[in-house]
C-alpha cells in the first residue's frame, strides 16, 4: 500500500529532519511553510469533505477520517521531536551559561551574588 510507504518515510524523515539541523533559519522558515500547508490542508478538507475521502482512496486507504488520522500522527510526531530538539538545545546553553558564570565568579574573587554563602 502506498500510504504504508509514505508513513514509514514521513516517520523517518521527520527524524532526520530534527536530529540533524538544529537552529538555523532555513528550518524554522520550513516550520512555518510546513504550518502554512497544514492550516490550507485543513481549511479545504472542512470546506471539501470528499476531497479528504477521494485523497485517501488515491493512497490506498478506506476513507478520509483514518487519512486524517494518521496525519494528525504526524503531525504530533513532528512536535514531539520539535519540543525535545528545543529542550537539548536549551539545556546545552543552560550549561554553557552556568559553566560561564562559575569561571567569572572564581577569576574575580568576588563571592557569589546569589546571596549563598561561598562553598569550600
């Protein structure tokens, strides 16, 4: 079945897609294009019910609510991947910061600001 292969491909790519460009503007362009089609897809597939059902007889699947279904799988899958890209990049530079913070802190002599006493 043809809607089998583009499950697994979509899959697979959705994950290469994340785990290999992290931060650069072409990706987050392609996020937003990605939206773009997403919300069209949806706004003609509440105007034209029969379009989704005619679309998921073409990829071999029995009707437009199971088509529909597996989208939204891919849809959840791609923000699954988006939010824990974003959440490793955000602990990099939590990590990054903090490692900062301690070097400034113990080259200058001065104690911590955060009102703890000094550890030693």
């Amino acid at each position: 079945m043809i809607i089998r292969v583009l499950l697994i491909v979509s899959t697979v790519w959705i994950a290469w897609y994340f785990l290999s460009s992290r931060g650069t503007s072409r990706s987050n362009a392609f996020k937003k294009v990605l939206l773009v089609g997403f919300v069209v897809a949806a706004v003609v597939a509440v105007l034209i019910p029969d379009s989704l059902t005619a679309l998921a007889n073409l990829v071999g699947v029995g009707r437009g609510t199971d088509l529909l279904v597996y989208a939204l799988v891919q849809v959840v899958a791609f923000q699954l991947f988006n939010t824990y890209a974003k959440d490793k990049q955000i602990q990099k530079q939590i990590v990054h910061l903090a490692r900062r913070i301690a070097i400034l802190e113990a080259t200058s002599g001065k104690p911590p600001t955060d009102g703890e006493a000094p550890r030693g």
